[in-house]
C-alpha cells in the first residue's frame, strides 16, 4: 500500500525528476545512485542530530542539582520497585515514575522500607539521609527519560517524513533537538517530557492509521494510554484522539464500504481505541501493586459539579481517580506568577503563550509560523492540521485554563508538534523557502549553543538572553533549584575567605550536603546581615517585606547559573 507521501508529495529523491526540465535525460541507475547515497547521508545527519541532543542532556544532567519536584519523583519509584505501594505522589499516575525506577535500579540506592512520612521528605531521605550519592542516584534516575527523549525526537522525525518527504523531516528533528526547553526537561527526572513523547506518538501512528488501521490503531491507543498514565494533563486530549480514531477509521475505509457500515466501523474502532487506553492505565497500576491495595489520602479535596462527574465516570483504578481530586483541589488554590517583571497572585490566560514567547529561539518561532501557513496552504496537507494543530491546541486550551503560571514545561506539546509543523513549510516547494528555512534551523542551532549548559534559564535574544530571563519569568522557566552544586563551586572558588554566607534557597537539594552552610537571613534583624548573601532569582522575584528591604542594601557581585545571584552587603 502506498504511504501517504507517496500519494501527495514526491519525496525527496524524486523532486529532481518531478521538476520540468531537468533531469531529463538521466536514467533509473543514475536514479538508483543517488538514492543510495542519499540514505547513508540522512542517517548520518539524523544520527549527529541524536548525538548532539544527547550529549548537551547528559552533560546538563551530570552538573545540576536535584530540581524541586525530581527527589519527590525518584523517591517515590524506589518505593515502588521496593514496596509496590502507591501511598507516595497519587496526584501523578505511575508510569513515569515506573520509567525513571527503570534507571535508580542501577544505582542501588538505600532506603529503609516503611517511611511514613511526607513525599516531600521522602526524597530527602532518599537523596540525604540514607548514606547515598544524589550525583549518583539522581543522573540514573535521569538516564531513562533522556533515552526516550531521543526517541520521541525519531517520532518528530518520522511524523514529518511522512508529511512532507525527508529534508522537512531534518527541519523538524533538528528543531526538536535544538530546542532549549525540550533539552532541559529531557534531561530531568520528570513526568512533562514523557508524557508529551506518548500524545505525539499516538497522533503520528493516528495519522499512518489511515491507511493501516489494523495496525496502527491499537497502537495509537496503547501509546495514548501511557501518556494519561504518566500525566493527567493529557486528559484534555483523549476526546479529540478518540475522534481523530474514529476519522482515520472512515478515510481508511474509502468508498469500498457503504456510509453505514462505515460509520459503524469507525464508532468500533474509537471504543477499540479507548478500550486499549484504559487497558494501558490499568496495567501501570498494576505493575506497582498487582493487589491494588490503596487507601485514600486525609483531607482528600472535595469536587463538585462536572470535575465530579468526570472523576466518577472514567473507568480508571480508584488511585488515579483520587489523584485527579488532589490535581483539581491544586487548580482550586491562589498561586503565585511572575511574568514580564511582574509578580501577581492567581494566574493569566495568557501567560502560556508570553512565557513561550519568550523561552523559544526566534528562528523557531518564525519556523512554526511559516509552518502551520503552508499547512494550510497547500491541499495536500491540510487533512493533517487536526493532527498535528488541533490536538496541541485544545491541550494549550486546557493548559491556559490552568492556575498555576509556573512554567513553559505546562506546555511542552507546542515545540513537540510545532516542530512537525514547521518542517512542513518545505512543501511550498520554492527555492527561496528551503534557503530561507536552513539559515532560520542554523539561526536556531546557534542559539542553542550559545546558552550551553544553562538552557534552563534560557530565553531568545529579543530578551537578552539567559542572564535576563529572570527579569522576564521565574520558577522552572529559570530557578528550579538546579545550581546548588555550582554555587557550591562558585563559593569555594572565589569566596574562600568568607566568614559568613548568608542563603536564601529555592529548591529541594540540601545545601549543607554541598558544603554550604549559610544562614537564614530573614530570621535575624537586617543590622546583623554583612559579607555575602546568596539568594535565588525565584526568591528576589518574589520577594517583599525584609527580604526586599535586604536586597535594597546590596550590591550584586556575582551570578550563578543565571538562577542564583550573589550580593554583597557592607
């Protein structure tokens, strides 16, 4: 059966003989030739693509300390390797968690079983007051999501392939592993990653299904079902992959079948579809526990009205159902946010798209733009823009909706599918475009290099780069509490002599593991407040009352992974 590609577009070894006038009088050996030279050459540039991703995660990875959530992650995948208990992080399904387990089972961690505690000090024992290396434990936790990853960038790779032929399927791999935020969260040991990697993978084997529903359907929806059992927030997306199943069932069908039949056999093939979704989340609960054994959290969060509904109709284990009470009563709360320099209590519809806009290489940006035009555009391509636009915009659509303006990792779908849609802009066919696009793919490459190792902190030159990013935005999107390690570094080089540090820390590490012993500064009167004070750019963003009096007496001296700033006071 013919690929999609094949029916619309040429690939790229055929553009040649396509084109009027030239290539007339080449032969099928010449053909041939070209064609086997060409093979070796993609896969050599996919391959150094991969390389580069991989090297830039793993050399991020080996240097920053545990962020706030990871420690919580990992200490809970220990339990369940150890303990097949769910008790620890219900508000997260378990499959990440199983993923990241996959790796501390090399590093042999202790841990004494039983912990009663709470799942934040949880990953404090296991990290700090076990006897173990975080180093050690945190990079094999972090090596599983680092893998899938530089897989989930093949799936980008062949999603646009199947689009728009091989150079835009370079355009979209390259973008994907250039990508400032999708390095940083491939190279941590969290959930948003993963669970992104799963929706792509199913909208891409969605999209093949419509000519191999057979095969790709069952698919599609084991790899849908991984993403709901690895984050909630992919919820929002099942009804529209449901739909998208439905509809690849019909097209696949063609005219052979009459309406009826047709109709009925699409209607089968989404309840195949979510059939096999539940299966998934119910298989990953029961990998950790095949007994289920689950007893609900005190003061469990009340849902009312159609949450309520919701929670009580899906037909997943009672552990995920009352994880989502726990999520809803987290988008019941007030946070705080912080965007363009200014720091607010509750959230901003808009705050998702801002915050994109300002952590996303301006090379891409324009990239994703001429993209989702030239979907548009050309006929060929415009069955795929449910696919590819409609599934990350009804996610952006939930994630705007949300109440906690803490990061672009809430929306890491965009630069996933975005990247499939920009390789797309070569379908235009036209000389200038394929110029136009490699010096934007090379503007983002630079881009990217340029802020090695800190693509945490990053943001695009319009605002000055990974230095500035903390006038712009806070939180993950800057200070996740990564560079406690390298301030380590920083005091015991240049500071040496310093008699007194006085620290202010955003994070989960424990800065005496470190060998920084600094005191709280906000719990003595500012007059006995001299020498260094070390404060994270979260909290200076944040900051009011004593600590906003302490800094206004300080002189900047130094700055630390562009997330940790070093005053000095007289």
């Amino acid at each position: 059966m013919m690929t999609y590609e094949q029916r619309t577009l040429p690939a790229d070894g055929d553009r040649a003989a396509a084109a009027p006038g030239r290539g007339a009088a080449r032969g099928p050996e010449d053909g041939g030739r070209r064609e086997r030279l060409r093979r070796p050459l993609l896969a050599l540039v996919v391959v150094a693509l991969l390389a580069q991703m991989a090297v830039a995660m793993v050399t991020t990875a080996v240097r920053q300390t545990p962020t706030i959530d990871e420690p919580v992650y990992v200490g809970t995948a220990v339990v369940y390797v150890r303990e097949h208990s769910l008790r620890f992080n219900p508000e997260h399904p378990p499959l990440g968690k199983l993923l990241i387990a996959a790796g501390t089972v090399f590093a042999h961690p202790h841990l004494r079983p039983g912990f009663h505690g709470g799942q934040g000090q949880l990953g404090r024992r296991l990290l700090y007051e076990s006897g173990n290396d975080p180093w050690r434990v945190m990079f094999w936790a972090r090596l599983p999501v680092m893998v899938v990853t530089l897989l989930f960038g093949l799936v980008v790779f062949g999603f646009a392939r199947d689009l728009a032929g091989r150079a835009a399927a370079l355009v979209a791999l390259a973008l994907y592993t250039f990508s400032p935020d999708l390095i940083t969260n491939g190279s941590l040991a969290t959930l948003d990653l993963p669970a992104v990697g799963f929706v792509v993978t199913s909208v891409w084997l969605l999209w093949r299904a419509r000519h191999r529903p057979g095969l790709y359907l069952p698919l599609s929806g084991a790899a849908a079902g991984a993403a709901v059992a690895t984050r909630m927030s992919t919820l929002p997306a099942v009804p529209v992959l449901l739909a998208l199943a439905a509809w690849s069932s019909w097209r696949a069908a063609g005219g052979a079948l009459p309406r009826r039949r047709r109709a009925l056999r699409s209607a089968a093939a989404a309840a195949g579809f979510g059939l096999v979704l539940v299966a998934v989340v119910w298989a990953a609960y029961l990998a950790v526990d095949p007994r289920l054994r689950w007893t609900p959290p005190a003061h469990l969060p009340a849902v009312h009205g159609v949450r309520a509904l919701l929670v009580d109709w899906l037909p997943f284990p009672d552990a995920y159902r009352d994880g989502m009470r726990i999520q809803f009563g987290f988008e019941n709360a007030r946070w705080q946010g912080f965007l363009f320099g200014r720091l607010y209590t509750g959230s901003l519809w808009y705050y998702l798209p801002a915050a994109l806009l300002v952590k996303t290489p301006l090379g891409m940006l324009a990239l994703w733009l001429a993209g989702g035009g030239a979907m548009a555009a050309v006929p060929a391509l415009r069955a795929a823009v449910p696919y590819v636009l409609g599934v990350p915009a009804v996610l952006m659509a939930a994630a705007m909706g949300g109440s906690r303006d803490l990061g672009v990792r809430y929306a890491l779908f965009v630069p996933v599918f975005l990247a499939v849609a920009a390789g797309c802009v070569l379908a235009l066919r036209r000389r200038r475009v394929y110029a136009v696009t490699a010096a934007l793919v090379l503007f983002v490459a630079v881009s990217s290099l340029r802020t090695y190792p800190y693509y945490l902190p990053y943001s695009n030159e319009a605002f000055g780069g990974p230095s500035r990013t903390h006038l712009e935005l806070h939180d993950s999107n800057v200070d996740w509490g990564q560079d406690l390690g390298r301030l380590a570094d920083r005091l015991h080089r240049r500071y040496p002599r310093e008699k007194e540090v006085w620290l202010v820390y955003k994070g989960s590490g424990v800065p005496s593991w470190y060998g920084i012993h600094g005191r709280d500064p906000l719990k003595v009167a500012p007059e006995r407040v001299h020498g260094l004070l070390v404060v994270s750019d979260t909290s200076i963003a944040k900051a009011r009352g004593p600590l906003k009096r302490l800094l206004r007496g300080s002189r900047a001296v130094d700055d630390v992974g562009h997330s940790v700033t070093i005053f000095r006071r007289p």
